[in-house]
C-alpha cells in the first residue's frame, strides 16, 4: 500500500502541533479525517508512528524516523514544480559541452565564467573531444554544444563564430626566425624539419597549414593530434610547428613564436556548434547569455 502528500503533510502537523485538533484546524480539516488519514499512513508503513491517548501525542522511534523522511520527500514535492518550469524555460537543467583541447587556451574559461554568472543553477557537463566525436556525438543526443572547427554539414548543425586568431610558427629558442624582421614564409620552411597536424586526428589544422602554406612533406619529423605535444617537441628541439596565436598562453619554456606570411591574418577559427533539431531548452538560454556578452 503506498502513502500519499496528505498523509505526510498530516503526519507532519500532527508532529509539529502534538496535538490532533490544533494540527487539523492548521491543515483546515476536521478531526476525524486528520486520525483516518494517519491509520492508512501507519498501515502503508507498516509501523506505528504516533503515541496518543486523551491527554498527549508523541512519535514513536519509528515515527521519529520516518518524520525525516516525509519532510524530505515533501519538500521534493513542493520544489518539483518550479524546477519543471526553470528547466522548461532554460534557467535550469544540464547543457553538455565538447571542446577541442587548443579551445581551452582562454575561450573555454571565458564561456564557463560567463555562464555560471548568468545561468547558476544550468550544470555544466564537459567532454574533451575532437570536432568529429563532437559532432556525432550530437548527433547522438550525447552532447548539446561543441566548441569546434570547421567546416560543419549546415543542414544538421547551426553555428556561431566565436574566435579567430592568427596562425603562428612556434620554434626553439634561439631559432634564427627569432631575428627575422618580416613574416616567415614557405621558402623559408624548405630545409627546416617540421612537427606536422595529424591528418586524421587533427584534419582542421593539417588543411589549414596545407593551404596556407605550401611545404614539402618530407620534412615532416612528427605528427601529432595535440598543440600542447607539439610545443613540448619543439621545446626538445626536435623542429618547428604551426600553432594557434593562443598557444602562446601555455608557457611552455625554450619555445618562441614567430610570425607567419598568411594569405588571411587570422584564418585560425574556433565555432560555437549545435544541433538544430535541439530539445534542451538550456541550449537556448546559453545562446542568449553569449549574445549579451558578445562572445
């Protein structure tokens, strides 16, 4: 037999008031319901929860207990409602973001910092992945928005430009390029030994390099999917890398930046991504509040 909110919210003021008539008159109710209502509650717990007789009313040990747990459960209860409204309307609930690991060199911190100031009670659910997991993933309804590269299918993903910065070439320190008083360009990669994207796990920035600068593939030393393995390379010495201006920010000792002859200034892209067919009502809100801070 299962209890009802009328039986704890009974229980509860009979609790409170140790008294039937004061806790019926509180619950604007006669007596005799107040009492039949706390036999079904006892009869559903399976324990006597009250003591009383003519002159006092008590709670038992078990009632004592049990006194806990409905003032928990109702407060469940009463806060249910609001959370449904809050959660329809965005200002609650949980948004579930993917991010490219160079995306949290500055921009991710931002966007968390900004959200938890305006959306508090909007929970916050991170995955490191890379533009293609973010994008099935979405696809699969495990993630509402991604921080990724381009180019995107426009037809299941809706997106909004929120970086771009210059395409930089990181070298050991020391690097003759260090002293150049122009922008590196291809002829001078020529003989030089290079850290390269990889073009499977890092397809956005192996295209970018590719046709921003053309190089000769055999002095590729290394490929690597990460920024941040690629300027620790450099740092051994082991040759040079093209690298987002934001890398800068790592602090990774014996490695310096020069500046590269780009076609676009900075072509080094960085979207806000998410499914157009969205159901999660947060997605809307986090869109909004990134509007007002215009990221």
């Amino acid at each position: 037999m299962a209890y009802t909110l009328e039986q704890l919210r009974g229980l509860v003021a009979v609790a409170e008031e140790l008294h039937f008539g004061r806790a019926a008159a509180r619950l604007r109710m006669t007596q005799p319901p107040l009492s039949r209502q706390i036999q079904k509650l006892e009869a559903a717990v399976g324990a006597r929860l009250l003591e009383r007789d003519n002159r006092r009313v008590s709670l038992t040990p078990a009632g004592t207990a049990f006194l806990a747990e409905a003032r928990r459960i109702l407060a469940i209860a009463e806060a249910a409602p609001d959370l449904a409204r809050r959660v329809s309307s965005g200002s609650s609930g949980l948004i579930r973001i993917g991010f490219t690991a160079a995306s949290t060199y500055g921009i991710l911190g931002r966007l968390l910092n900004e959200l938890e100031r305006a959306l508090p009670d909007v929970r916050v659910e991170l995955s490191e992945m890379v533009t293609r997991e973010q994008t099935a993933a979405m696809s699969s309804d495990d993630l509402d928005l991604g921080l990724a590269r381009p180019p995107f299918d426009s037809e299941l993903f809706d997106s909004r430009l929120l970086h771009r910065e210059a395409l930089l070439l990181a070298v050991p320190e020391g690097h003759r390029f260090t002293a150049l008083d122009r922008p590196v360009g291809a002829d001078d990669l020529r003989v030089e030994p290079l850290i390269f994207h990889s073009p499977l796990r890092a397809r956005y920035f192996y295209d970018l390099v590719v046709s921003m600068i053309p190089l000769a593939q055999e002095h590729v030393v290394h490929s690597v999917s990460q920024v941040l393995t690629m300027l620790w390379l450099v740092s051994a010495r082991r040759g040079l890398a093209f690298v987002p201006a934001s890398a800068r920010l790592l602090g990774i000792p014996g490695v310096s930046y020069a500046a590269l002859d780009t076609p676009v200034p900075e072509p080094v892209e960085l979207h806000l991504l998410w499914p157009r067919d969205s159901r999660n009502p947060a997605v809307r809100r986090v869109l909004a509040v990134l509007d007002e801070a215009e990221f």
